[in-house]
C-alpha cells in the first residue's frame, strides 16, 4: 500500500513478537549505547550534526541507560527501540542519530563489541584452570598412578603429568581464542546497509573510540560477515571437548576411588543416602555438546547466505552466547573440581601395577641392555606377568639363554616397580621427576596471574 508510510507498515501485525530481537538483545543492550555514542561524537566532529543536537542525543542516551533495557519501548530491537527513545526525549532532532548508519552495520559492531568482553571473560577463566591444573600437578608431580589406553591398564605415569597434560591442551585453546579475538575486535560502523554513506564519516575515529584495533574495510563485508562468530564458537567448542575429557577421565578416576571431589562440586541422590555422585564434571562433559550444538547452529544458519545483510543473521548470534555462556561457567567449574579435589595417593599406588603396567619399562630395559626391542617384545609378552620368574623362563624360551646374561636382576625387578618405571621415562615431555620439573616451571612461566 503506497499510502502507509514505513513505520506504520512496520509497526504491528501477528508477526511482530517473530521479527523482534529486542528482548534477546539485551545483551548488547551496553554495546549499542558505546556504538550510539561514540557514532554521535563522530557525527558532530565531522560536522555531519550540530554539536548542540549531539549533546542533547547524549543526553538523552544517559537516561535511556539509566532507566535500562527493561524500559525501552516496544521495538523490532534494541536498536531501534533505543532509537525510538531517544526521539521522544530530544524530539525530532534526535532522528539524527542514525544518520549514515544502519542496523545492519551497528549491529555487526554491537556483537563485535560485547563479544570482546565475553571472549576476555572466557580466557580469564581459563587462566585459573591452568593455573588450577598447575598447582595440582606440582603437588602430585611424584604421585604415581595408572595410565591408560583403551582404558586398559597402559603405563604407569604420575598425577602431576596427568594434570599438566590437560593444562598443555587448555593452554592451546586459550591461543586459538586469542587469535579469534583478533578479529573479533575490528569495526564495521560506518558501513551502513552495506553500501557505504555518502556523508563524511570518520570510521578510523569510530573504531578508536569503541576501542577496536582496526577498521574493516569492505563495508558490504563489514556488514554481512559473521566468520568472526564461527571461529569464536569454534575455539569454544574445542575447549569444551577439552573439559569434557578432563571431566570424562575424573569422572572415571571417581569411580575407581582415585580421586575425590569436594562437597561443593558433588551431587547426593534424593533416594540413596550414601551417595556422592561428580554431577558437576557430567556436567561440564555435557557442555562440550551445547558449544559443539552451538558451532553446528551457527554454521546451519550462515550456509548459503547471500550478500549482504539477511535476517536470518539475527538467528545466528544467539548460538554464539549460548556457547560462550556455557563453555565459561564450565570452565569455571572444572577449575573448582581440579582445585579441591582430593586425590588418594594409596589407591592409586596400588592400582598403578595392575595389569602388569611395567611391562614396556621391562622391554625397553632389555632393549637397552641389547636385545632388539621387537624380541624384548615378544619376550615379555611370553613371560605375560610383572614376575622375574616368569621372565626368566621367557628369556630361556625366546633368547636362548637366561635373562641374568642380558640384564642383572636387580635391575630387572627395579623395572617392575611403577615409581622406578616413572622414573626412567625422563625423555622431553615424560613424567619422571627431572622432566615434570622443567615441563611444570616452563608452563608456569607462561602463565603471569598478578
Ligand atoms: N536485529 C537485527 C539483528 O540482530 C538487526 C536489524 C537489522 N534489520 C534489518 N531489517 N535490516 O540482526
């Protein structure tokens, strides 16, 4: 209908609840009045609006924060109702707010914006894991316990390498979050719909005083791009799958009575009285799925857009907080276990032999005294228990000849004791006492918490 002006056509209907952003977007709700603002403040130094009409459209933004987002008028989003507030308290002048902009181009920079401070929040938190996962290893560097593949009794290792593995991969997450944060952290205002503005915007200026470290410059790509959203939710959702395995392996380590989590982070059953249960790290193993759901919904919506800007892209943010959400407290909650669970020092000992876990510290003995470690091998697979005899009469059989020809015995049963096992695997990166040392202070050297 050519009658009906734009805002009339645009202002009800049964759709409207469907089209609306507006109470999701209370979230950016800070970030639009840092974008409104620091547009404003370009607008009138550039002499695209007087200095008096800036004034009074900041003016009216400090109220409009005040009263916060629960008070805004009815909108198809923040933006817009924003802008709708401001106009009723300036009057018609404050309509020039939104000159040589768009919703299109302030709400890449709202997201960008906010998303900075959730991507610095998440790394903040990961920074006391590994500061967590550190202080545990170091404790238990010289706790012996059972390693395992397959989980099948593998190679004895200690706790401390346990937990400073984990601290490595956390470690690497953390990069990859902070080079998403690169590119979060570049503006797009100014671009407008996507085509650029005919006015003498400064976006140099606009960016510097929203804090970002560069303008984007293509502005229909400033408008529709949302990789930045993909390769956030994808660091994300690879620290989650971290945390799911450090939950997943104490979950199992409390079920073997390895390791025992505080009260605080433990659950009871509302019928079974004596039950201490990890719903804590299920938890958190379950987070991965939500960042993991979060990286796939994120993906599913973006796939196949066309240039420039499509409201299927309102859809796409919300997956981005879901995941950053969940994967921080998760974070935060693994740091809790790590740092007050109790790890049982004599059970571990004792399970650290099972399964004749030494087997391959005897073989590489041998094959350090000599014996070609594929026949070592098969030696020790014949003798198939942590036992001398059973070793020797192996060596007869596979050798020729007994086993005190080859290696003395002492040696041989110094092998097949877990901590001397430990002990001898000091290569780069092993958990013997000397290499966890240097392992442990050059991790800590990377992490500077004042
Ligand atoms: N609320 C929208 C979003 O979150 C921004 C508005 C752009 N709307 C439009 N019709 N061009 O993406």
């Amino acid at each position: 209908d050519g009658d009906v002006v734009r805002g009339d056509r645009f202002s009800g209907g049964p759709a409207r609840g469907f089209l609306s952003s507006l109470s999701a977007d209370e979230r950016i709700f800070a970030a639009d009045l840092a974008v409104d603002r620091a547009h404003v403040v370009m607008l009138a130094e550039q002499d695209i609006i007087e200095d008096e009409t800036a004034g009074e459209i900041l003016t009216a933004l400090n109220v409009v924060e005040v009263d916060g987002h629960g008070s805004l008028p009815d909108g198809e989003d923040v933006h817009a109702a924003i802008e709708t507030s401001v106009v009723q308290k300036v009057g018609d002048d404050g309509g020039k707010m939104h000159t040589a902009r768009s919703r299109n181009d302030e709400v890449a920079t709202c997201i960008r914006h906010r998303l900075r401070d959730d991507v610095l929040g998440v790394l903040d938190a990961t920074l006391a894991l590994r500061k967590a996962l550190l202080e545990v290893a170091s404790s238990h560097a010289d706790t012996v316990m059972p390693g395992y593949t397959h989980l099948q009794p593998a190679q004895p290792t200690t706790v401390g390498h346990f937990l400073a593995s984990y601290e490595q991969a956390v470690s690497r997450d953390t990069e990859r979050l902070l080079d998403a944060y690169g590119r979060v952290n570049q503006c797009p205002l100014g671009s407008a719909a996507f085509a650029g503005t005919p006015f003498n915007v400064n976006r140099e200026r606009v960016g510097e005083l929203l804090g970002f470290d560069d303008v984007l410059d293509n502005s229909m790509d400033a408008a529709s791009a949302r990789d930045f959203l993909v390769e956030t939710v994808a660091a994300l959702a690879n620290l989650g799958t971290t945390l799911s395995g450090v939950a997943e392996d104490l979950v199992i380590y409390s079920n073997r009575g390895f390791v025992e989590l505080s009260d605080d982070y433990s659950s009871t059953s509302s019928i079974m009285p004596q039950k201490k249960n990890p719903d804590t790290l299920e938890l958190v193993r379950a987070v991965a799925g939500d960042a993991h759901a979060g990286l796939s919904g994120l993906l599913a919506t973006l796939k196949g857009l066309p240039r420039a800007y499509n409201r299927d892209l309102q859809r796409a943010t919300p997956h981005a907080w879901d995941a950053i959400d969940a994967v921080t407290d998760a974070v935060e909650v693994t740091a809790g276990a790590v740092a007050t669970a109790t790890w049982n020092e004599d059970a571990l000992v004792e399970a650290s032999a099972e399964g004749f876990s030494t087997a391959t510290g005897v073989a590489d003995l041998l094959a350090m005294c000599g014996v070609p470690f594929r026949t070592a091998h098969e030696l020790v697979a014949t003798a198939g228990e942590a036992n001398y005899d059973a070793l020797d009469s192996a060596a007869k059989d596979v050798l020729g000849s007994p086993l005190a020809e080859y290696v003395p015995r002492e040696e041989v049963e110094s092998a097949l004791d877990p901590e001397t096992s430990v002990e001898m695997r000091d290569s780069h990166g092993g958990p013997a006492s000397d290499a966890m040392t240097e392992a442990l202070s050059d991790a800590e050297a990377t992490l500077v918490i004042h």
